[in-house]
C-alpha cells in the first residue's frame, strides 16, 4: 500500500506541470489580446472560448490532486468540539466519504451533458472545437476527484499513518 501511495504522489505530478503549462498558455494568450487589442485594434476573437478551456482544465487538472491532498480552503469552525484526535479522524473520514460520494452525481450529469452535445454536434463559436471534449474532460476529473475522496476516507478511517507526509 505504501509504494502505491508513493507512486500516486509521484504520478500527481504530471497534472501540476501540464496545469502549469495551460497556466502559462493562458497568460500569454490574453497578454497578446490585450496588445492587439489596444495597438491594433485586432481583438483575438477566440481568446473569450480559449479562455473558458483553459480555465476549465486548469481547474478540473488540480481538483483530485488538491482534494487528496487536502490543500483545499478549510473552515475551521468544528476543530474546538473534535479535540480529540481519534473524533476528528472519524470526522475528516465522514467528510471525504461523503464528498466522494457526492461528486459522483455531477460527474454524471455533466456525463450526459457531454453525451448530448456530441449528439447534437455542438461546436464553440470562433474555433468549432467540439464542446463534448471539454465536457467529458471534466465529467472524468470530476470522477476521478470522487475515487480520490472515497479512498482517502477509507484510508484515514482505516490506516491514517499513510497520510503522513514523506520524505521521497
């Protein structure tokens, strides 16, 4: 189990550096509207449609990788009333179970979503980019997000010294 959480933290590295490119893909795309736009007078038409893609897979990337993490915003308002290390074990389980289990319901609607625009031959506007790829795209980061959850619930609930942070 261990090396296979290593390998997983070894793996979510991928994500970070391809969110990082689409990062940088984006600042250098509305770096160049805007000069275009204010020397030329030549918008870049597309950069509204770009702009929606690639924050969608900015997000969607890092949304498994910062769930499992759990490096997400945390309010801390129950800490006082789970002092006890073993309650609040229990309670962060609670949580990630629950959460787990409650994205699956989004991944799928954005499943059939997906499913309807490739039927229905949706294209975006400027660049004719079928709209069901970015669909699918989330609808799977979104599922995977769910799994990510799920195990570590189950990991915390059974096995939390795995969580610890290592030194690899």
């Amino acid at each position: 189990m261990q090396s296979a959480l290593k390998l997983f933290r070894q793996l979510s590295k991928l994500p970070v550096a391809l969110a990082s490119i689409v990062l940088f893909a984006l600042m250098v795309m509305i770096f160049a509207d805007v000069m275009m736009r204010s020397a030329f007078n030549a918008p870049f038409e597309a950069a509204t449609e770009l702009t929606r893609w690639f924050m969608a897979i900015i997000v969607f990337l890092m949304l498994p990788i910062i769930s499992g993490q759990q490096e997400h915003i945390v309010v801390d308002l129950t800490d006082s009333f789970f002092s006890n290390a073993w309650a609040a074990r229990i309670r962060d389980a609670i949580i990630d179970l629950a959460c787990g289990a409650m994205l699956i319901w989004p991944a799928r609607q954005v499943l059939v979503l997906a499913e309807r625009a490739r039927s229905y031959g949706d294209v975006t506007e400027y660049l004719a980019l079928p709209q069901f790829y970015i669909e699918w795209f989330i609808a799977i980061m979104t599922f995977i997000t769910a799994i990510v959850l799920l195990v570590r619930g189950l990991i915390v609930l059974i096995a939390p010294q795995l969580l610890e942070p290592s030194n690899d």
